[in-house]
C-alpha cells in the first residue's frame, strides 16, 4: 500500500510502500479516507514527543477516517504501531473505534478529531464548563482554538471572547460565535483588555494553546474559581507565574491531554461535535491534500498552516 513512510526519526516522511496490516485478534483494518495532520504526528515522528520516539520504519499519522470492511465508517486516533493514519490502510484496536454521524464529509469528520475532541473535551470533560459561564479562548485563530470558540457556545457559554494576535482572522472567530474579541498586541495591556472583554461576566473558564504571556495575563483577570486548562505552549514553554495570581482568584490550573480522555468522554464528545458540524452549527477550516503530497503537508504544518491539513490516501 503507498503510505508515508518514516525511515529515520527527524527526518520528515516520505511517500512509498509499505506492507499492508494483518489484523490480530480484537483488531480492524480500517481503509483511510482521510487523515488528520496535527503538531502531534510532526512533534513524534521528530522523536520530540514525550511518549518516546516511533519504531523504524513505520507510518505517520495519529489519527483519521475511514471505513472497515463492512462499511462502517469510524473516527480512529489509535493506530496500531507500526501503522499510522497517513497510509492507504491502518490497523486500529476494535474497542478504540468512534462512529461518526451522518451527514459530514470524510475530511471535516477527520479534521475535528484531535483538534475537535481536544476544544470540546478541554471544555465539556476538563473544565466542566457550566451553562450561562464566561469563556476566554487564547489563540482562538488556530484550530483549536477556532473550534472551541464554537464549542463553547454550543455547550451554552454566556460570553465567549476569542483572543489571538491577527485580527483580521478573529473576525472569523467573530462570526463563528465570539461575543467579543482581544487582540494579543505588543504593548496592550491584556489583563484590563481581557476584564473590558469579559465585562460583568468576568472570565470562568480560559482553553490555552499558547502558554506564555497571554496566559499569564488571562490567570490575572479572570472571576474567582475560574479554571485555566493548559492545552499547548504555541507561545511559549514557561512562564513566571507569582503564587498569588493563583490564590487571589482561587485559580484552578489544570494540564488537558486528548488521549487521557476516558473512552466514553471521547465518544459523546465526537458525536456531539460531528452531529454538529452535519447541522452547521461547528464549522472547520479544511486544507485537502492528496497522500502523495506528505512533504508539502508536513512543511505547512510546521509553518502553522492555520487550517486543519488533510491528507486522503
Ligand atoms: N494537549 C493536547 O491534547 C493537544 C491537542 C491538540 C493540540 N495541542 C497543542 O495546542 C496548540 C495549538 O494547536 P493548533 O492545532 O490549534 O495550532 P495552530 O492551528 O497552529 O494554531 C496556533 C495558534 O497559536 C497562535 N500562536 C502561535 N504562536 C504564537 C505566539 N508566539 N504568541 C501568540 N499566539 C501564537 C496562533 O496565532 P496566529 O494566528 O497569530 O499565528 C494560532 O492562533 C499546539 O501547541 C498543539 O501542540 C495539544
């Protein structure tokens, strides 16, 4: 089958052969239809991911859609190593199969997986993220972020403000959902420009890829018991956080990891997200890209191609 093939670890894929799975016991042959393109694959098959490097050789790709041999078509985000997502076929446990719902193409069903589960799960499972709160979304010009704005009011949010630093892109957060928008400008003050955001609903609940700056200042304005989930670091790897920001607002701070997620928590959240997505009311950015273009894909993707890449074998 023609996959994208990882010979050694810290050098990009290439399109080539690779031989086709044969399941074992409790395990399905899944042909791809599409396959997701997240920082994740690029972070493990660099050997940077703190699960540990990949085997050799083996097939990138962690997650996708596709279908089984009789015809049910499944969310996968578990291959079986040495089989991944970017490859014509791969082989999945049959207990980490998710359905997905009618009415949503293959590419959008894959492009909300991690990046769907990861902006609903942080909201609905980590944050218990409650009707009528107040969510602050940084980076909400990324994939994540672009779907937890969405998420957030379809899982009854008040007042969801999108922050991000481009704000010709946040005007698409603006019309996906976002009450109010902050840009993340050198010089702003962001702790009052996140209060003014929040007005009388203060901030309950911040989603933050980034890390950094932005996340300090979020910690320092949010409403007393608010819950600051640690998804990413796009902005920066550490931060000097002073003991009391975390006292004086009665600050939960809590790591968000997809795959930690209980199984049923995933399969309500996917669901919930494609059924969505299949009314419109959740929208991605989708880039299509044939498997044959592994390279082009995985050098947009370390740039931040700031849509979610799909590879269809
Ligand atoms: N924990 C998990 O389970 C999990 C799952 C999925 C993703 N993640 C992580 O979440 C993060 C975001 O993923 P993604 O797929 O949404 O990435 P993405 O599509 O590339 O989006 C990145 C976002 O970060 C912003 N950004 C980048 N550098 C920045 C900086 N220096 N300062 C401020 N903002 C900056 C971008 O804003 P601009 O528009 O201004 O460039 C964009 O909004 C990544 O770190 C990823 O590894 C974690």
């Amino acid at each position: 089958m023609k996959a994208a093939v990882l010979d050694h670890v810290g050098v990009p894929p290439h399109f080539g052969d690779f031989a086709e799975p044969e399941p074992g016991e409790g395990q399905v042959v899944v042909n791809v239809a599409a396959a997701g393109v997240n920082h994740l694959d690029l972070a493990k098959a660099s050997g940077s991911f703190y699960t540990g490097p990949p085997p050799i050789p083996s097939v990138v790709g962690s997650d996708g859609v596709g279908r089984t041999a009789h015809g049910r078509r499944v969310y996968f985000d578990a291959p079986v190593a040495p089989y991944g997502s970017w490859a014509q076929q791969t082989l999945v446990s049959d207990t980490d199969l998710l359905d997905v719902a009618a009415g949503v193409d293959d590419a959008t069903a894959a492009a909300l997986g991690n990046t769907g589960l990861t902006a609903w799960l942080a909201l609905s499972w980590r944050a218990r993220l409650q009707p009528g709160e107040s969510v602050l979304v940084l980076g909400a010009t990324g994939a994540v972020g672009s779907v937890a704005v969405q998420a957030a009011k379809s899982l009854g949010a008040a007042h969801v403000i999108a922050a991000a630093r481009n704000p010709d892109r946040l005007r698409w957060a603006r019309q996906h959902g976002a009450d109010a928008t902050v840009v993340l400008s050198p010089g702003t003050d962001l702790p009052s420009a996140f209060r003014q955001a929040a007005g009388d609903h203060g901030i309950d609940v911040i989603i933050d890829p980034l890390w950094g700056e932005p996340a300090l200042a979020a910690m320092q304005a949010v409403a007393p018991g608010a819950r600051h989930i640690q998804i990413g670091a796009s902005s920066a790897p550490t931060i000097d956080l002073p003991a009391a920001v975390i006292r004086a607002a009665d600050l939960e701070i809590l790591s968000f990891v997809v795959f930690r997620a209980p199984l049923q928590e995933r399969r309500d959240a996917y669901r919930n997200l494609t059924e969505r997505a299949a009314l419109g009311e959740i929208a991605v950015d989708v880039i299509r890209l044939p498997l044959a273009e592994v390279a082009s894909a995985w050098e947009q993707e370390r740039r931040g191609a700031h849509a979610r890449l799909i590879l269809t074998p």
